[in-house]
C-alpha cells in the first residue's frame, strides 16, 4: 500500500542528500513523521500547507516500513499512519511535484486517488 507525504523543496532535498530524514520541524516535535493516505492528502496539503510552493508529493510502499509505521486517529477520528523512525529514501515509491494551481489549490499528478 502508499501513502504520501509532502515535503517542501528543502526537506525532499535533504532527504536525497542524506538517505534519511527525521522529517519536518512538525514530524521532529511531535516524535514521529506524518504520513497521509491518498484519501487525506488532499485535505492535508489544504490544512497545513495552503499556498506553499515548492512542495514535492513523495509516495512511499508501506511494507517497505516495518513495524516503525503505526496507524493512529487523528482529523475527525480518522486513522493516519505515523512513522516512529527514519523516512528513507529507499521507501519512495515516486516523488513529483505538487505545484500551487492559478486557482490556490495544489495540483496532484495526474492519475491521484
């Protein structure tokens, strides 16, 4: 199974350069990385990342994961999966850009659930 997360241009970099990440300034407060499904991305990409450029939308196999990777409620009770370790490269699936659209909403590779 994927499931996505948006990374902006600094943090997909980084992650590249390094193999490994501990995620995004959010994901290394809260002691684990947020990951959404393809069902949450949207709403995601709306809540906490509206009007930003330079995201990238990276998708990662989840059996690649481990037991690292845990299902918790979160938005609305709804189960949203955490990853208790290392985002690593080698779990990315495919990585493309999620650019802002002229309308304000970030436009998702062709295809999205």
């Amino acid at each position: 199974m994927l499931i996505y997360k948006i990374l902006r241009a600094d943090e997909w970099q980084a992650l590249r350069t390094e193999g490994e990440t501990s995620g995004a300034p959010v994901d290394i407060a809260d002691g684990f990385i947020h990951f959404s499904t393809a069902e949450q991305a949207r709403e995601t990409a709306a809540k906490h990342f509206a009007g930003a450029e330079g995201l990238h939308l990276a998708a990662f196999e989840t059996d690649r994961m481990g037991d690292a990777l845990t299902w918790e409620p979160s938005r609305g009770g709804d189960l949203f999966p955490h990853l208790y370790g290392p985002m690593r490269l080698q779990d990315v699936h495919w990585c493309q850009p999620l650019p802002l659209g002229a309308d304000g909403q970030h436009q998702f590779p062709d295809g999205f659930a």
